[in-house]
C-alpha cells in the first residue's frame, strides 16, 4: 500500500475501526483500497475513479471480479460453506457484484469518516 503523508491519519482511523463482522472486515479493506487509490486532494467523486455509482464501479472490474474473492472477503466460514465458496448467490435479491457494491458504499463512508475526523 502506497502511503503518503496526507493520508497517513486516515489511514490510522480506517485501521482503527472497530470491526468484528467477517462483513466489517471486508468493508475496512475495501475502504482502505479506496483510500490507497485516491491521488490528491479528497473529493467523494473521486473514490468512484469514473464510475457513475458503486454499482456500476463493481460490475466494470474497479474492483474484486470474481464472486468467490468477493465471498472470501465478505463472508464467515459458514456463510462461505452455505455459498460453496462463492459459486451459490449470497441471497435471492443480489448478485456477488451487487453484494460488493453494497460494501463498497459502506466503505466510502468510512473513508469520508476518516477525512472529517
């Protein structure tokens, strides 16, 4: 992870964050990521590097492409059984991608937490 001094602090507060959820955890690395990719100054519409929204951020690979990285990354052991690892939908409303999508939201909020602390 590239660290500059300007986000150093940031950084620190994203780490610190309280996370217990297997979810929780996969949120902070992905606002961590986020933070990693923004270059300058901070701007919400920069963390979508392009994308019109989170969803569209997910599905054209800006992030994780494959269900079952994104199921290791989000889930508990149990729940990765109950989805074979990624190969079964998280649940019947939502894709893998639309799962990170979510978290990716999520993250993006964290991030802008970060900043206003």
């Amino acid at each position: 992870m590239t660290i500059t001094t300007n986000n150093q602090k940031q950084i620190a507060f994203i780490e610190s964050y309280p996370a217990r959820s297997a979810w929780a955890k996969g949120v902070k690395k992905y606002a961590l990521e986020l933070l990693e990719n923004l270059e300058g100054d901070y701007q919400k519409e920069k963390l979508l590097n392009g994308a019109e929204n989170w969803s569209s951020y997910s599905y054209g690979g800006c992030a994780l492409a494959y269900d079952a990285d994104i199921a290791e990354r989000l889930c508990n052991p149990s729940e990765l059984k109950k989805t074979r690892n990624g190969d079964l939908q998280p649940n019947r409303n939502e894709t893998w991608l639309d799962c990170q999508a979510r978290a990716l939201g999520q993250a993006a909020r964290l991030v802008d937490k970060a900043f206003k602390a």
